[in-house]
C-alpha cells in the first residue's frame, strides 16, 4: 500500500482504489489495498468501521506499516469503491483532538500530565497524573478548552526524523524512533500521535466533562466532545426539566425543592411511626386479652413484616408470648417465641416448609417463610395450628 490517505486527508469518507492482495485466512480474506484511508486502531483511537464495493469491515489489523483489511466475503473488483462510517470517524476525531485540547489545557493551568487515553463507544476517559480534581478546577479547564475550540486553531499534521524531533516541546513523547508524525495545535499544543484529527479546532464543537473518578493515585476524567456532548446535555436538560415539572419548580430553585421534600418526607415518616405505635399498642392490649395463653396466632392482611415486629415489640414490652403472624400482604408467616421454653422458630418453620411449599428459615427466637400464593400462606398457618394444638393436648 502506497499511501495512509487518513493521514493526508482526515475528511475523506470514499474513494476509490486497486485491490493489490488477497489471501483467505481461516474463512475470512486478508485485503490490501493501493490506497487506504481506513484508520487502523493506535494511540488510544479505536478502528475506522466502513465498507469496500459494499462489503462490509470486519477488522482492520496493521502489519509492518501495510493496513489489511479483514472481510467475511471476497471482492470480485479489482477497483474497489470504499466508505467510511463517517458517524464513527468524526466521533473519534472530534473526541481526539478534544483529548489533545484537554490534556494540553490541564498541564497549561496546573501542570498535571496525562498519563492515559481511553475512547470508548459509551465513554471516554484521561487519567491525570493527580489524587484529585476540585470542581472549580473542572470548571476552569471546561471553559478554557472551550474558548480554544472557539478559537478555531488550525490543526497541522506532519512527519518528523528523530533529528527535527529535537526542536520541537512534544507534549506526548513518540514511541517509534523515526518518520514521526506530529499532531500541531498551534500554539497549543504538539504531540507525537498517530490518530485522525480535526482540521480546525473549532469541527469539535463542544466539550463537557461528566465527572471524575479515582483510580489508584490518579484521576479519571470522563468528557464527551461534539455530538456526544450536545446528546449529553440534551438529555440531562429533558431529565432536568422533567424533575422540574415535578416539583413544579425551575432550574435555580430545584435543589432546595427537592431538599425541602426529602426533609418532609422524613418528618412524615417520623409521624406514621409515631401513629403505628399508637396503633400497635391497642392492637397489643387486644390480642393479649383474647389470648388464652402464651400463644398468639394472628393473620393480617395490609400490614408488612416490619409492621409486625413492631407490634411483636410492644406485645414483648406487656406479656412475653409465642407469636404467629401471617401477612397477605407479602404472603409471610413470622414466628417469634419470647418466651424461654424449648420452642425453635427456626425448627418449626421447616417442618411446616415439609407440608407446604416455601421458602424460609431463621433461628430458634425468631424465623420467618415466605410463599408464593396466599393459599398456600393460608395452608401453613392451618398447619401450624394443627401443630400447636397437638403439642398442647400432648
Ligand atoms: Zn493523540
């Protein structure tokens, strides 16, 4: 292959080329090509996806500087006509050369390197050589990468040797040792890369830091340039307004809104515990005074488990007793012995899950089965029943 046309020229999307190579390789064909503008995966960007004579890509590998690209049928024209997904491409160049931007503006403003680049189809991260970021820090470097993507720097692109290297200040130093190719920001920054960029700072449109993670000693920003960031605040914004409408409420107003809600919904929680014991403790005085003994079976239909040791609680504080409560409302049979006798909740509940089907268990105080139907709830409480009155005529 002659030539890297993505190096030439980032904005070509078709062209067409000589097939110069086939070869099939475990059901698939190996294609070179004269020309290629297909980027191969490196340097933290991944591969180009796109089609040759409508067939499409599935891989793209880079053997000693030659790019082969991988296809599951074989093409039949030795001119091809090929396509980029430009979807793809310009979401990696946008996110590319906004990276660049950032890492740049982040050693500018506070001498912090970067020491990683991933870009991913759903994020794209730096980790910063830094145990952490603060918010306004963030806030600066969001508004200064901006105003360089306003700036509408132009991006230049060239091959060095490993002599010409020396008169340049790389940010981002070459892995390889000659025909270096240099990704100039002017005046902003010069890295060795060997990605897809912009032409002009101003293609990336945009830029929005989403958050920041700590990995190890480092910081892991996450950024979303172009279409992906103007996504990104479209759909918090639709969130946002959404939240809004809610707490019929606007944007400036809505976090005390909704910290005045939570504090009320606490307060109301605080006034139906204080209700329920009210009501637990009347419901307590009723059940001891039916009872003929230390033994109270009970089934409820609306209250939850945690109601019930709650009643079970107040019951405690008056009489000790053997409780049996059933539940409708989540099909759930609670046994609680506050007595000191021999009686193993834990025990009983398992001999009952023998006779009907369940699951549960607990230990010799207190144990809990649940099922699947109230019929079934209702047959367990009936056992049980029968169990008692048996242990009791025994
Ligand atoms: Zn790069």
């Amino acid at each position: 292959m002659k030539n890297k046309l993505y190096f030439e020229d980032p904005s070509l999307k078709n062209w067409t080329t000589s097939v110069i190579d086939i070869s099939e390789v475990d059901g698939v064909y190996h294609v070179k090509l004269e020309d290629s503008a297909f980027y191969p995966e490196g340097g933290g960007q991944p591969s180009d996806f796109g089609t040759i004579d409508g067939i499409k890509i599935i891989d793209l590998i880079e053997d000693h500087d030659e790019v082969i690209h991988v296809l599951k049928e074989k093409p039949t024209n030795t001119q091809v006509n090929c396509e980029i997904d430009w979807e793809r491409r310009i979401d990696h160049m946008q996110h590319h050369s906004g990276q660049h931007l950032l890492s740049a503006t982040i050693i500018e403003l506070f001498d912090i390197p970067t020491v990683s680049f991933h870009l991913g189809k759903e994020t794209v991260t730096i980790d910063i050589d830094t145990p952490s970021l603060s918010n306004e820090q963030l806030i600066h470097i969001e508004r200064s990468v901006y105003e360089k993507i306003l700036a509408n720097i132009e991006v230049k692109t060239y091959f060095v040797n490993k002599a010409e290297l020396h008169a340049l200040q790389l940010r981002k130093l070459p892995k390889v040792e000659d025909n270096i190719r240099i990704v100039d920001i002017l005046h902003t920054d010069v890295s060795a890369c060997c990605g897809t960029h912009v032409k002009q700072t101003g293609e990336i449109g945009l830029i929005k830091l989403i958050k920041t993670e700590k990995v190890r000693q480092t910081t892991r920003l996450h950024f979303k340039c172009g279409y992906r960031a103007l996504e990104e605040i479209q759909k918090t914004s639709k969130t946002v307004t959404s939240i809004n409408q809610l707490f019929n409420s606007h944007t400036e107003m809505l976090i005390d809104k909704v910290e005045q809600s939570i504090n009320e919904l606490k307060e109301a929680q605080k006034e139906i515990e204080k209700m329920k014991e009210t009501i637990f403790d009347s419901i307590s005085n009723e059940l001891l005074l039916n009872a003929s003994n230390d033994l109270i079976i009970k089934s409820f239909k609306e209250e939850s488990v945690k109601d019930l040791q709650l009643l079970a609680k107040s019951i405690q504080a008056k009489k000790p007793s053997l409780l049996a409560f059933s539940t409708e409302k989540e099909n759930k049979l609670l046994l609680i012995n506050q007595l000191k006798n021999d009686v193993h909740c834990g025990e009983l509940i398992k001999n009952l899950l023998k006779q009907v089907e369940g699951k549960g268990g607990g230990g010799a105080q207190q144990a809990q089965a649940t099922f699947e139907t109230s019929t079934q709830l209702n047959e367990a409480v009936n056992s049980l029943k029968s169990m008692f009155h048996s242990q009791v005529n025994a």
